[in-house]
C-alpha cells in the first residue's frame, strides 16, 4: 500500500528555492597571509565583480558564498597590492599579499653607484623603456614627452630633428641642456643613439647630481644604460614597427583660391597686377603664365607671346599653363610620410663573457616633400670576466645616418664607445 504526503503549497515553494539557492551557490573558504607569511587580519574579500564580501577573521581565514557563473575573488587590505585570484574549481584557496611600497625597492643607478628608491634623498625619476615604444620616433629626447613629471621636450617636427629637453628650466644664457651619461660616457648629444637598444633611463634632476657629475650636472643628469647580455642561450629577437605621419585637413592653413585673392586685390584697391591684369574692374585668371628676361606676367591663349615653340631654359622662357581655381600649394608641397624601424638583436652568453648586438634601420618621411631622414646603426656590447677581481669589454657604437632637407641635410657618420 503506497501513501501520499501532499505539503501545503508554501511549504513546497519554500523547500523549492531552497534547493535552488543552495545549487546555485558554493562555498569558498580560504586564508590571506601577509609579509613574513603572517595572517593578514581585516582583509576584505569580494566577489569580483559584485558588492558581495567579507573580511578576514584575526587568523586570517574566511569563508564566502559565490553565485554560480563568478570565478574570481579580489582581495584587498590596507599597505598591500589589490590581488584577484581565480576559483573556478577550487573550493578552498591560500592568498599571499604583496606590499604596496614594494616598487621602493627598485634599484636605480644615480652615478657610479646604484641604490634603492627608498635611500634617495634626491629628486629621481625612472622612466618605463617599454613606454618610450609607444612613441615612434628617431631619437631617445623625442621619445621622453610626458614621460616624466618636470622633464619639458619640444621639437621642430622635422624628420630626425633632436628635441629640445629642459630638466631644471632655463639656468643661463647659454647652454641649458641637461648631460647625458650613455654608458658611462658623458655626452651632450645623444641623437645617434639607437631608442630600441636602451635598458633603462633614471633622471636627475636636482642638485644632488653635482656631487657626481660637477658643474656639467646643472642643467639636470640623464643616465642611460643600453642593452647587455645575460647568460644562458642566444636570444635573438626581430622588433619592427611602419606607420604614417600626415596634415590632416583641419591642420591645414585655409588658403584663399584665385577668384577669392581678386576680389582681395579689388577691395584692396589695387591699381594694376602683373597676372591679373591692368584694369581691376576686368581682374581675371589668364590662359597662361609668361616668365622671361624681357616679359613676366598672364596672357590669353591667343597672344603669340603664348607659342609652344618660344619655350627654352636657355635663355630662360617659361609658359605656364594656369587653372581657373588657382592652385593649393600646400596640398603640392606635403604627401603622407612613411616612417618605419626595424630592429634586429642577438643576446647571450656564459658566467665569463657576455655579449650583445643589435642592428637598425630607421627610415621617416617628411611629410613635406623632399624631406626625410635615414639611419643605420650597429651597437655591440660584451663583457668579459677574466678573474674574479677582473673583467673588461667595451661598448660600441656606429651609426650612419642621411639627412634630407633643413639645415642638418647632409651624410654623417659617427663611432662612439669606451
């Protein structure tokens, strides 16, 4: 004999919803250390995503409910790194922080020694390599734009041209750019140098660097380390980057056509124009354009001064065919400019020697015409240990470059290195 249980209908509701909100959430608990693996009280842990939380007890533990379809709990605790860690098929978890001040123990090289951020009494700046990619440009002084607080660059904007860099403002009447150590060699000048072979860049900016570099430091310090080799296999790694540099329309400067330049020359109350004409009542765009020892100015198409056959460079007898609208000089003089890098570096070596080279070319369009910028560049840096109390190398770098346009066009060649 089978019997029959029949719940009352809130009853059977409720033992429904039960069971769906326990199937649709689980049950993490977990533990949150700090330094010296000692529990990390008070820590507030939340689903990611949600305003769903709770904090650890006085050992660290805790324990959490997650609603189905989230997979990740964040932690977070006064002094320590944000951290986010992922559960989706843990149901007990271990979470270990991070100081938040641990960027305080980054080692910077301030001269001829390297000390903690944390020890620095001076005013230091250290600027991210990798971020100096995301400015494509020939030379390191270009690249450092809103790259650090109180460091100021400006530049003509001509393919290749050096940037101008202030570190401490204007000091004198007279040279004001800050030093630049390239691997240990001071220089004034570091537009040669390769931006894809640079390790690191710190900036001094206070007087402290005088205490180092002498009155050449005034102006500010940027010390820069290239590339060195580290043991193990050769690493050779390919970086390549081709883009376009162009005016767009609204940089464009709004230029008056021919018809609108006439009517200027009317309102101006221009008496005669060579081109135009010796009546300003009758001002139009001629046929053509006479250049000559003996005649400059417009001329119909039928004027025989317009015959094909008298054209000749020598003596000098231009004609010039004209357009009713005039023509855009601006829109003939500029072009989109192609700028493209390509960098080749092989990397490597043992607990005695160690090397590193590194190959680029480096090509930028004006986007005037007949304006641009070229360079080869080969940099070699090796280091040998011969003893334990001695080790010698050098750190070479040649480069070639071709300027064309402006006032630095023209070949150059230079060798640097120690």
């Amino acid at each position: 004999m089978l019997a029959k249980l029949i719940l009352p209908g809130g009853l059977a509701l409720f033992l429904m919803l039960s069971s769906f909100v326990s199937f649709a959430q689980k049950m993490i608990t977990g533990k949150v250390t700090g330094a010296d693996n000692q529990p990390a009280s008070g820590a507030t842990v939340t689903v990611a995503g949600t305003t769903l939380g709770t904090q650890t007890d006085a050992n660290g533990n805790f324990s959490i409910n997650v609603p189905a379809g989230k997979n990740a709990l964040t932690i977070t605790s006064v002094g320590f790194e944000n951290q986010t860690v992922g559960i989706a098929d843990k149901s007990t978890i271990t979470v270990s922080l991070t100081r938040a001040n641990a960027a305080l123990s980054e080692v910077v090289v301030t001269g001829y020694s390297a000390q903690r951020k944390k020890d620095i009494i001076g005013a230091v700046s250290v600027i991210n390599t990798e971020d100096l990619k995301t400015t494509p440009a020939a030379n390191l002084a270009a690249q450092l734009q809103g790259r650090a607080a109180g460091v100021t660059v400006s530049s003509t904007g001509a393919p290749g041209a050096a940037a101008v860099v202030r570190i401490r403002g204007f000091q004198s009447f007279g040279n004001n750019n800050p030093l630049y150590i390239i691997d240990g060699v001071p220089t004034e000048d570091p537009s040669l140098l390769n931006p894809q072979d640079i390790e690191s860049i710190q900036v001094l900016k206070d007087a402290t660097a005088s205490a180092v570099y002498g009155t050449r430091a005034a102006n500010g310090v940027l010390i820069v380390t290239t590339k060195q080799g580290k043991a193990g296999r050769m690493q050779v790694s390919y970086e390549n980057y081709i883009g376009f540099q162009d005016v767009t329309e609204k940089m464009k400067p709004d230029m008056l056509n021919s018809p609108e330049y006439i009517e200027y020359l009317k309102r101006s109350d221009t008496k005669s124009h060579p081109v135009f004409g010796s009546n300003p009542a009758s001002f139009a765009v001629p046929d053509y354009i006479i250049v000559s020892a003996g005649f400059k100015g417009g001329v119909a198409a039928s004027d025989p001064r317009a015959n094909p056959s008298l054209y000749s460079l020598d003596p000098l007898y231009q004609i010039l065919k004209t357009d009713p609208m005039g023509t855009n000089w601006f829109n003939e003089i500029s072009r989109k400019g192609i700028m493209q890098s390509h960098q080749l570096t092989a990397a490597g070596g043992t607990d005695k020697a160690l090397y590193s080279i590194g190959l680029n070319y480096f090509n930028q369009q004006g986007v005037f015409k007949y304006t641009g910028y070229e360079r080869y560049t080969i940099r070699a840096n090796t280091s040998i240990k011969a003893k334990d109390y001695l080790r010698f190398g050098e750190n070479l770098q040649v480069s070639f470059e071709e300027r064309l346009g402006g006032d630095q066009r023209g070949e150059r060649c230079l060798v640097t290195g120690i």
